[in-house]
C-alpha cells in the first residue's frame, strides 16, 4: 500500500466528506446537458450518468432507477432542488 504525504491524505479526506456536494453539482450540470441534447444516443449515456450521481449523492437506489426509467427532467430538476 503506498504512504500518502499529510497533504495528500487531507486531499483525500475533503474529497470523501464533500463527495454528495461534488455529485450534486454534477447533477445540475446534467439536468442542463439533458435540456440542450437533441440526438437519441446522447440522451440515452446522459441519463445512464443521472443514475450514478444519484447514488453517489445518496439517493435511494430505487428511487433512482425509477427517476431514469421514467426520464423525467423536471423530476429530477425539483429533486435535486431538494437535496441541496
């Protein structure tokens, strides 16, 4: 196992406790990605991405799979609303 310096673990630490803020800042930057896309295939990873965040910000695994089966901008928009 490598020996990380001082800074590198407080880098590592902040990184873990400021994980589900990193991960709704990447949801509003999808929820704006998903308005302006036009083809069918990019849609289709962008939501695929809407699923990890999620999870990653704390949301239900459930809930989650239903908010991207359902594809649902404005849900997900008033959802993230609610998480911050």
């Amino acid at each position: 196992m490598t020996d990380y310096s001082p800074y590198q673990k407080g880098v590592i630490k902040r990184f873990y406790e400021h994980r589900d803020t990193l991960a709704l800042q990447k949801l509003a930057e999808i929820v704006s990605d998903l308005y302006v896309a036009t083809s069918e295939a990019k849609i289709k990873r962008t939501w695929g991405r809407v699923e990890k965040q999620l999870l990653a910000a704390g949301v239900h695994k459930h809930q989650a799979q239903a908010l991207v089966a359902d594809q649902d901008l404005g849900a997900l928009a008033k959802l993230i609303g609610e998480l911050n």
